[in-house]
C-alpha cells in the first residue's frame, strides 16, 4: 500500500494552466523530499523540481522557472506542481517520486499534453 497517485493531467493549449497532484500513501509524507520527474514520448527522465519537508525549499529546472511552482501540503499527503504559460516542450507524463536511498517510489504517472 506503499505508493504514489498523480492526477490532474490534461490536454491544453500552449500558454495555458495545469495543476498536477500527487497522493502519498503508505509511509510518513512529512518526512521525505519529494520531486517532479517527466518524462516526453522517445526521451529519457528529465528532472523538473524538488521540495524540501518544510515546504519551503524549493528548486526547478531552467526551464520552467517562473513558470512552474511546486509545493505541498502534508497535512494531505499531498505535492503539486502548478504549470503556468505552458509550452508543447512541456508535453510529457509527469511523475512524482519519493526521495529515499535515491528515487525508489514513483507513482504511475499523469499525462501532460501542450497542443493547439
């Protein structure tokens, strides 16, 4: 019962907004860093973004900086990554991954798509 459920992916168009969650279930959330990982059709895992267990350390790949905000909220068990003024590079599911002896959980994935 150990695991991670991402949701809140979509289809938008570029310049548009998603908000993707991420449920912990299982083990202490509060505890563990976690990150944003994605991963676009024929590409390899691109890591996009981390937070602490405070809730306040945050870090982000270049090129989404000013443009995605990750944060969570432990109380819920529960990551996000708000996506503003998306762009089709962007399009790739998207994983959250627990931060332990190196990223041994993942979830399932959700799947972004930037379109017109």
């Amino acid at each position: 019962q150990v695991q991670l459920v991402e949701s809140g992916g979509g289809l938008v168009q570029p310049g548009g907004s998603l908000r993707l969650s991420c449920v912990a279930s299982g083990f202490t959330f509060s505890s563990y860093k976690m990150n944003w990982v994605r991963q676009a059709p024929g590409k390899g895992l691109e890591w996009v973004s981390h937070i602490y267990t405070d809730g306040v350390q945050t870090r982000y790949i270049d090129s989404v900086k000013g443009r995605f905000t990750i944060s969570r909220d432990n109380a819920k068990n529960t990551v996000y990554l708000q996506m503003n003024s998306l762009k089709s590079e962007d399009s790739a599911v998207y994983y959250c991954a627990k931060e332990d002896f190196g990223f041994a959980l993942w979830g399932q994935g959700t799947q972004v798509t930037v379109s017109s």
